[in-house]
C-alpha cells in the first residue's frame, strides 16, 4: 500500500498534455537519480548486509527503467539532453535529519516516498495518456515502484522500531504532499 497522503493535481495532467517530451526526458533523469540514490545509500550503510542486496536489486532495475525509457525517446527521436531539475527531490532532501540513525531512516523513507509517488504518476499516465505503447509502458512500471516503496520502508525498519518508522512516514508524507501540492511550472515527473 502506498503511503501518500495525496493524489496528484488536474494542473499535473495538463503538464503532461502540453509537455509530454519534456516529462519523458524527466523520466529519464529520474530512473538515473533513482540508480544512484540506492547505490549511494549501499556506500553509506555498508555494514547492513540486507540493505545493501536490496539496492543491488533497485539499481539493476532502475538502470534497466532507464534503458527503457531511452529506447522509447530515441524511437520517439526525442533527444535525451539536460533538464533543469525541479524543487521536488531537493525539497525532500532538506527534510533529513542530520543525525543517525533518524539519518538512514529519512533517507529511507523518502527514497520510498519518491517511489510512491512515481507509483501513483505512472498509474495516472496509464490511465490518462492517449499512446497504447506508453500506456502499456507506465501500466508495466507501476509494480515494481510499488515494490521499491515498500522495500524502502521495510529497510528503515532496521534503524528504528515499527511505530517510530510509522510515525515518521506519516510526517514525511504530510511534507511530500505539500511540495507536491505546491507544484512547479516545471513539466516534471515530480512537478
């Protein structure tokens, strides 16, 4: 079960109407900023052997989902270039707490957030998006973030007890909801 406490905004969709290369070259910088999140927690937290197979795992599929959505771009012939973030990922990391073990699970549990949430996008985009190959595509791709979502929340579960773990998903959700309220005039994944 995704633990969002909202659902995405009509303003999103339209984003994706009005700017869908845009948000499929998004994707793309998502799926090698969702490798590199779970490679650099493996770096950060070498000593929990668990947490570390599990990342293997995420970085493997996160690259494969990067691959995927090259093929799509370069069949699309959308050039895959630079984009100019916006202030979702940023947001998220400013609400870590800088002391362990409340560090790795913020970390955690926002790296589950991040999933959740892309979870939900891709659900709308299945649903909403008017391409049976993207349809397909985004149809596809929602089990294994719902996966990745809870596979992070378990993980936090190694630093702090169930309730503390509950607790602290709720509060970050309560703030991811906000930022995601909040938007940006950025066509992004995570606008």
């Amino acid at each position: 079960m995704l633990r969002l406490q909202s659902t995405s905004s009509e303003r999103w969709l339209a984003q994706v109407d009005s700017h869908l290369n845009e948000i499929l070259i998004d994707h793309a910088h998502c799926e090698q900023k969702a490798a590199a999140a779970a490679l650099d927690l493996m770096f950060n937290y070498v000593e929990n052997q668990e947490l570390c197979r599990e990342m293997t795992e995420i970085i493997n599929e996160e690259l494969e989902h990067f691959h995927l959505v090259l093929t799509i771009l370069n069949t699309r012939t959308i050039k895959f270039r630079k984009l100019k973030p916006g202030p979702y990922g940023r947001r998220l990391k400013d609400l870590v707490r800088r002391q362990e073990p409340q560090k790795a699970i913020d970390r955690l549990l926002i790296a589950g957030l991040i999933e959740a949430r892309s979870c939900e996008r891709f659900m709308l985009l299945r649903d909403h998006i008017d391409d049976h190959e993207l349809s397909s595509f985004y149809g596809d791709l929602c089990e294994s973030e719902a996966r990745h979502h809870a596979t992070y929340v378990r993980l936090a579960q190694s630093y702090g007890c169930t309730e503390e773990i509950r607790s602290r998903l709720d509060e970050l959700a309560g703030q991811e909801a906000i930022i995601i309220a909040d938007g940006s005039d950025l066509p992004r994944m995570h606008s």
